[in-house]
C-alpha cells in the first residue's frame, strides 16, 4: 500500500512565500523539494508527484530535478545517513579510514542502510570542510569535524539516543590569537 | 615583492567579537560604504562604481579571477526590464572551505558589497546561491538578510535614495557543477544544473533571458573595502597585477590546517611553513595543489619563490583558482591521489558533453586501474591521451578541470606512476 502524502496549511503558506521570490513558478521545484524532504524524510515518487501537483508542473520536471541532485533522497534511506567525505583533503588525512571504522561498526557498506533503518552511510564528495578532515555530515545537517574513531564511537551511541551533533563553530586561526 | 605577513591584520573578516551581528557590524564601519555611495554628497553614479571597482582590479575569488568592476560594465544599458544578479556560494571545489567564513563571521560585508553590486548594475534582484550542506550557514545568512531589511539596507527606497533591490537565499542541493556560472543559472531556474552554451553570456542573456551578473561571495565582500578606501589603497594590497586581501584555506598535512586572510602574492612557503606550522612528523612536502583540485599540482621541491598570485602561479606551472591550498606530504602516493582527483569529476560530469561524460570515467577507470597494480607503461599515455582529447572541446570548464591535475600529476610525478605500472609487452604479429 502506498503512503498518502499531503501539505498542511503552513506548508502551503510557506510554498506560496517561496513562490513570491521568484518570477514563475518553476524555481520554487528546488525549495520545495527541500521542504518535502525536511517533512517526510524522503522525495519518493509518491512525494514528487505531490510537489509537482502543488506547483501545478509536471511531474516528468519535477523527477529530473530531484534525480540530478544528490542530497534529495529518492529512496528511503536511514533515520541517520552519516555523509563520510573522502574527497582528496579527507582522503590524506584518514577519510577512508573513518568509512572502514563506520562500516565494520554498523555491519554495513557505504551505499547500505542498516536493517534497524537505523543508519545509512554513504562516501561522498567534498563538503567544504577541508582543514578540518577528516569528517562527515549527518543527514544534510550538522558537520562533525576533525573525525577519530573516538569520536565517530560516541557519535554513535549519541545518534542511537536520538542526540544530533551542535553544530560546530570554527574560528580563523587569525582570531583565536588575537581575542 | 616583500609583504609584511606578520603584521597583517585581517582586513576582510577583522577579529570583532559578534561582527555577524548587525549592529556590530555598523559600529565598526559597516554600511558606511553604501551610505556613501547612494546618499550625501559623496554619492556616486552606478558609472562611477563600476569605474571605481573596475579599477581596484577585484581578481574573482571563485576561480576564474576575472577583473569584477570589468565583468560589471559588460551588462548592457538598462531597458526597463528585470535584470539579476547571482551570487555565488556554491563553494563545492575540493579543498575550498572560505566563503563559509564569510557566512558565518562577516555576513554584512558581502551583503552590503552585494547591494552595492546591484545599484552599480541597475540590478533590482540578488540571489544567493549556496550549496544544500551548507544548511547552517545558510540559516545565518537569512538572519543576516532579514536583519538588513529591518534597518532598510534592503528592500524599498533604500536610505531614501530611490534605489530598491531584494535579496534572497537560494539552496542548491549536491552538485558541483552547479557552481558554474551558467549551470547555476539553469539550478536557480529550477532546472537541472546543466551549464549552457555560451555566448550568449549571462550579461546578454542569464536568468530567465535578462541581464545577469554571476560573482563569488568573497569577490563580492571585497566591495565596501574598495568603495571606504578607494581602489588605489586596494590595489597598494598584495601582488600588484593581482591585488588585496584574500582567504586562503589550508588542508591536508600541515599541523595548523584552517583559513587564514592574508594579502595576495604570499610565498606558497611561508604560508605552508609559517602560517600553517609546516608539516607534521617533519615529513618532507611532496605535492601542493594552489587553488582547489581543478589546478595543477605543485612539487614540493618546486615552490621556492612562488607565490599566491595568478602570474606566479602561472610561470610555477598552475593556476590561483579559490586559493584553496592542499599540502600533500612524502608518504602519499599520487597514483591514488590523481584517481581520488579523477572519481570526483567522473561524479560530477553533468554528462552533457561525450568527452566529458566518457573522459572523466576512463580516467578514473586508467588510473583505478593502475592503483591495483594492473597498469601497464602503455596506460600512461592512454591518460594522455584520454588528457588530449577533453581539453578544450566541451561546454564548460570542468572536462579541462578534470583533465589538468592527471597530465600535471603525470608531466611532475611521473617516477609514481611507473612504479606501479608493468612494462607494456607488445606482441609481434
Ligand atoms: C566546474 C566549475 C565549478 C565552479 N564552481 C564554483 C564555485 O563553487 N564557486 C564559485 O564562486 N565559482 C565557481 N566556478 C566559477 C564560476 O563559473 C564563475 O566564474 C564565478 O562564480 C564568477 O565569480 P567571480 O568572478 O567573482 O569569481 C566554477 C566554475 C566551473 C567551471
Ligand atoms: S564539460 Fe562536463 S560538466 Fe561541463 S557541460 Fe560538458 S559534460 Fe557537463
């Protein structure tokens, strides 16, 4: 059975600001998508069709769109998609070994999601978080930096309570010796 | 050229407490510059501000350090119809992680240079693009957007001068190439980011067919200095030919990685070994890529007197790019190095262009290849080849960002690559 998915009333308030920024309708596909994400976790099929219905586009549009960006979920994936980059920074600085200690941890290979639904882990590109490598993100949100397998433990046990990482602020080495 | 680093003090994100706030940022300076430009009787004519930056000789930050005030007069007389201008905070070039110092220490600098761009192009709308990791900057940002409406810098009949311009955040959502100007054109537009063609150019006809400017996030922040200072105490900044202040971001094998604001034209050295605390362990440095992966790595034995600075670094054999420094230690094997390089483009390829889409996947798939030990001598010249063949004959620039580092690494790391190939043994028919 397919799952029925709808906008409540903010939602459409919110769609309509995001259509006011625009000069048709056409740009708000990107926005929105992001907000049907944010909502169910997912831009499926049965969700594309929805945010083309709402846009009143196409749905063939609308499908282009979410397949050529990699951060729209096409598929379900975990509660937790831990993002490990190993783009050149992180791969000298340890990435790859980061994603061998996450897969042998959660029993599973980047691309996979845990059968708990618990985790996925995917290898990535770079996430403009060079000096600190090696790191990840965890589902589109919060970057968790200068990575140890420490930290990548407690990481774990955290997301397993449902605690998100803070996000972390980090300064210019130029500030830091001067405040 | 002799720059006095050491007594630097950053200029573009100044060490204030709090300067992402607005009200610091007017304490200190901030919307001076738009004040004079729009009101009293310092006010400047749109011509006047793009002579005034054109002058100061702006190099974009994004990559290409193309003159900003220049690519600005290149917008065509206006004809009463929207006209655009896009910002670009895409920043998805390995190693570039500077315009989110920007976003979240100095926000109001780029905006106010944003708004500042705008009235100099006769622009009623900003977009600001930026990446879809980038959520939490992206948050600051619109705080800092809305913030700047509520004290009229934005918005209707700014500082009564007549002069009007909205600005809002665009969230792209995982593409690099979405970076490229005319491909974010195409994402902003609510397509899928594929570049196009050009020309026609984004002045003659950008988004939604009108006029439209595209600059980097920094490149814009450097205005307000240029408008408080005037262009010529800008271009007294750093390398003559390629002036003022610049984020340069540290990663890879040095003990104190981050992003620091120095002057162009720094010795690559001092910045590797002063700045950066040198390498750990005291390995030796064995390659350094300048300006983020599309420019050609550097020997470390071959960086003595380059400096930061789109001539230097063109005579060292390599481009300024995002000034995005990768320092690559002794113990690193470029073979897996330029096929990590590689498996990015062959990703990011939008797939538009055959020697691009195909190119960028026998690269990697070559170098794969020879990283496994299954390379033969013979494939060395097949990445030549594969090199030879994407150079030059694509829509955009990333099928020759992708080709440059391998025939680079190749050309100056040569002795790796042998290493792990097999003699090619041909047979005699
Ligand atoms: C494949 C590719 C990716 C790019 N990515 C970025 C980017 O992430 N950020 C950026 O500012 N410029 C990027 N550029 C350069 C832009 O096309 C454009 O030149 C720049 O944004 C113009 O701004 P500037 O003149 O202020 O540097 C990219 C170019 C190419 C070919
Ligand atoms: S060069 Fe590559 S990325 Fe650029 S348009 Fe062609 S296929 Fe797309």
């Amino acid at each position: 059975m397919s799952k029925e998915y709808t906008f409540d009333k903010d939602d459409l308030k919110k769609i309509e600001e995001i259509k006011s920024r625009y000069p048709e309708v056409t740009p708000a596909v990107m926005p929105v998508l992001w907000l049907a994400q944010d909502k169910f976790g997912h831009v499926e099929p049965a969700v594309q069709k929805l945010v083309a219905d709402t846009l009143g586009l196409p749905q063939a549009h609308v499908q282009g769109v979410a397949s050529f960006y990699t951060q729209y979920y096409k598929k379900e994936k975990g509660k937790f998609v831990l993002d490990v980059c190993t783009s050149f920074s992180c791969q000298i600085c340890g990435g790859y070994e980061i994603l061998d200690h996450l897969e042998n941890k959660l029993g599973i290979k980047a691309g996979e999601t845990t059968e708990d639904g618990m985790f996925s882990i995917q290898s990535v590109e770079c996430l403009g978080a060079c000096g600190y490598a090696p790191m990840l993100q965890v589902t589109n949100d919060k970057y968790v930096n200068n990575l140890t397998t420490e930290k990548v433990d407690s990481l774990i046990e955290n997301l397993k309570q449902g605690k998100m990482p803070e996000f972390e602020s980090i300064p210019m080495p130029q500030h830091e010796t001067e405040s | 050229m002799n720059i006095d680093w050491k007594n630097y003090k950053p200029i573009l994100i100044p060490a204030i407490k709090d300067l992402h706030k607005i009200d610091v940022y007017e304490k200190n300076g901030g919307y001076k510059a738009l004040k004079k430009v729009l009101s009293g009787k310092s006010k400047m004519t749109p011509e006047e501000v793009v002579n005034e930056v054109k002058d100061a000789n702006i190099r974009g930050r994004g990559g290409a350090g193309f003159n900003a005030g220049l690519k600005w007069s290149f917008m065509p007389k206006p004809d009463g119809g929207p006209r655009y201008l896009a910002c670009n905070g895409d920043e998805s070039e390995p190693g570039t992680f500077k315009d989110r110092k920007i976003f979240e220490y100095n926000p109001h600098s780029f905006i106010e240079g944003a708004i500042i761009a705008a009235y100099a192009m006769q622009i009623q709308t900003i977009y600001v693009y930026i990446r879809g990791e980038y959520r939490d900057f992206i948050d600051m940002m619109d705080v800092a957007i809305s913030d700047a409406y509520k004290k009229g810098y934005l918005g209707k009949d700014i500082l009564k001068s007549g002069f009007s311009v909205d600005m809002y955040t665009h969230m792209g959502a995982g593409a690099y190439i979405c970076g490229e100007e005319s491909s974010l054109m195409n994402s902003l537009e609510g397509k899928r980011g594929y570049p196009r063609v050009k020309p026609p150019f984004p002045a003659q006809k950008g988004l939604w067919g009108r006029p439209t400017t595209i600059n980097n996030i920094e490149t814009l922040a450097n205005v307000p200095l240029v408008i408080n200072n005037g262009a010529k105490w800008f271009k007294g900044i750093g390398a003559e030919t390629h002036p003022g202040p610049v984020l340069y971001g540290i990663s890879g094998h040095v003990n104190r990685p981050g992003v620091y604001e120095y002057p162009t034209g720094m010795l690559l050295t001092d910045l590797i070994n002063e700045v950066a605390g040198g390498v750990p362990g005291g390995k030796k440095v064995k390659a350094v890529v300048p300006g983020g992966s599309s420019t050609p790595p550097l020997r470390g034995d071959s960086l003595d007197g380059v400096r930061m600075d789109a001539d230097s670094l063109r005579e060292a054999g390599s481009m300024m790019g995002t000034a995005g420094i990768c320092v690559v230690d002794e113990t690193v094997d470029m073979v897996d190095f330029t096929w990590r390089i590689s498996g990015f483009y062959h990703h990011e390829s939008c797939g538009q262009c055959t020697p691009c889409r195909d190119g960028t996947g026998w690269l990697e798939k070559t170098l794969d290849k020879i990283r496994r030990g299954d390379g033969e001598m013979r494939d060395i010249d097949l990445l030549y080849e594969i090199c030879t063949k994407m150079e030059g004959r694509t829509i955009c620039a990333l099928a020759d960002a992708a080709a440059w580092p391998v025939r680079y690494a190749l050309d100056r790391f040569r002795e790796d690559f042998e290493a792990r190939c097999k003699k090619t043994v041909y047979a005699l028919a």
